[in-house]
C-alpha cells in the first residue's frame, strides 16, 4: 500500500516534464513543454479548489504518488465537460447505401462524418505510468481512481463518460489515417498538428476540416486499415475501459483515427459497485479483512489507495496503519469497491 492516488499541484511540475519525455510525444495530456504542463496544473488546482453544482469546463489532474519517497510515478485526467467552450468533434463512421437497378449491384459506402456528438459529456484520459512500474495492479489503482473521484464528486460530471484512445502510429510517430486525410487539408504533419492541438486548443479544426462527409474508399489502404483501431500500447487501457462497460460505438478521433468509447457514467462498474461507510474501528492488522479499492476525500483532498476493510452492519473496519498513512479517522467516511 505504499502507493496512492492523490490531486496533482504545481509542485509536481519536475515530475510531469520527466514523465512527458517518457512518452514520445504526441500524448496531449503531457506535452513536452515546461509552459503548457505548467498552464495546465495550474488550471487543474483551480478546479480541485472550487465546488461547483453542475460540470463547467473544469480539468482534473491526478497523480500516482509513492507515499514513503514521494516519487510521482503516473498520472490520469479527468474532464468535467467536454465542449463546454469549443465544440468537441469526432468522426462517426456511418454507411451510404446505394443501388442501381441497371447494373444490378447494390454499393454500401462508408463515410466519415464530422461531428460533435459528445459536447457536454465527462470525458477520461491522460493515463500514463512509468515503465518500471507497469504490474503489480497500480495501472487499474490509477485508472479506477478516476471512476472514484468521479463518485465522490458526482455533481461535478455529467451523465455520460468517454475515452479516447491513441490510434495506430507508424515507427517514426506519425499517424497513417492524419496522413491519409487530415494533413491534405491543415498542409501540417501529425505531431505538428497534435502538438498545435495541446498546446492551443482545437479552433483551428473547425476553421480547416472538411464539413461534408468523407468517403473512406477516397482514402490510401493505410489509413483505411487503421480507422478504429488502437495503438498497441493502449490494448490494456482499452481491455480496461471495457471491463468497466464501455463501449466502441463507431466514433473515431480526427487526428488519429482511435477508437472513442462510451458509457452511462453511473453504469460505469466501479461507480456502479463502490458503497461509502463511516470508518467504526481500527484494527492492528489486515488479517480477515478484504482486499480492495479505497477512496476518502472530495475534491483538494481526495486520495485513493489499494488497501483492505471489512463491512459489518454499515460499519467500516480498516487497519490502523494504512488508516493512518491515508490521514483517516473514525468517523470519517470511506468508498470502497472491490479490487
């Protein structure tokens, strides 16, 4: 239990630019530039300083921490609402049926449409862990932290969540479906445009990119061949999100090509499952409780961890000593799912 989830702040900027120049580039939650990940935590702590009664435009940005050495081993976000100033847009995959009785052939063409569908949901991302610290459950610990979070803070989100993941890059990073379509109308290459992106928001797409719906069969083999489809390196994130009840639904990024999943936000199973009790006792060790995930705090103070508890008759029991490290107290209240 020497790990936990806890708000990020502006003094973990050293760590955020490490973990940038681990990512190799394009992964907009962590740009490789010292001013935007400062704009950004600095964003993030106005957000965990105020309370609001209905999702705005609000980032949230959560760290994994090692609790004895205070080593920042990972990071997620969370959206509190996604178009909220710009549209949010996607692609939808769609298909045209068309039929000449002449030639007796019926034709099913598939299209990309541009939308913004999703304008007002929640969305999740920004997952990324240090390499060396990729087993031993803390992916899942980072990546349901956010589901917790969002629990805990309820009013803050909306009623439907999405996720974006990476698509299908080449060796040297760049994207075959931007190739195929985007990069013929911004006359910029892929990392030049995700960069552009992150750094100064998405206005630029709705000046540029085509209005009317795209048909794939115009598009290179390469890039038809990746639509939909995840990096590599995002299966487990994917298998993740799954687990949890999200679902592919034919969106895809514009940039990328990545596949977008969604979910009703309080469908999503750790949401679903997690049940607060008041913590009533503290015992001396963790023999005959249950392993599981564990959340106190709301907003500023919120921390999660894997940890153990049992439930009698409402009541929590948790040992002393990961209560103590978790700043925990009888009395407090304490969500709880199974790991």
């Amino acid at each position: 239990m020497s790990w936990h989830v806890r708000p990020a702040c502006l003094g973990d900027l050293d760590a955020f630019e490490a973990l940038a120049m681990m990512t190799g580039g394009g992964f907009t939650s962590l740009p490789q530039d010292r001013g935007a990940l400062t704009a950004r935590l600095a964003r993030s702590d106005a957000a965990f300083a105020t309370a609001v009664t209905t999702p705005l435009d609000e980032l949230y940005i959560l760290v994994l921490e090692q609790a004895a050495t205070g080593r920042i081993g990972g990071t997620a976000v969370v959206f509190s609402r996604i178009g909220a100033n710009c549209p949010f847009y996607s692609y939808k995959l769609g298909n045209l049926q068309q039929v000449s009785r002449e030639l007796g052939r019926v034709f099913s063409i598939q299209t990309l449409n541009l939308t913004s569908d999703h304008d007002g949901a929640s969305e999740v991302g920004g997952l990324f862990l240090h390499p060396d610290l990729r087993t031993g459950g803390l992916g899942r610990l980072l990546a349901r932290s956010r589901y917790l979070f969002i629990a805990q803070n309820r009013a803050h989100f909306g009623d439907k969540l999405l996720a974006e993941l990476r698509g299908v890059l080449d060796d040297d990073g760049g994207s075959p479906f931007w190739d195929g379509l985007g990069a013929k109308f911004f006359g910029m290459s892929f990392q030049e445009a995700d960069k552009f992106n992150g750094l100064q928001g998405n206005q630029f797409i709705a000046d540029l990119m085509p209005k009317h719906p795209v048909y794939t069969a115009l598009l290179s083999d390469e890039a038809r061949a990746v639509i939909g489809h995840c990096h590599p390196r995002g299966r487990p994130a994917l298998a993740m999100l799954e687990a949890e009840g999200f679902q592919y639904d034919g969106y895809v990024d514009i940039f990328d090509g990545g596949p977008t999943v969604t979910a009703r936000t309080d469908a999503v199973k750790t949401i679903r499952n997690s049940r607060v009790d008041p913590v009533a006792s503290l015992v001396d060790d963790a023999a005959g409780l249950d392993r599981g995930l564990l959340a106190a705090g709301k907003l500023h103070d919120f921390r999660s961890w894997i940890g153990h508890s049992r439930v009698t008759g409402g009541a929590l029991s948790l040992p002393a000593g990961e209560a103590e490290l978790m700043n925990v107290s009888i009395g407090d209240e304490v969500r709880h799912v199974a790991f």
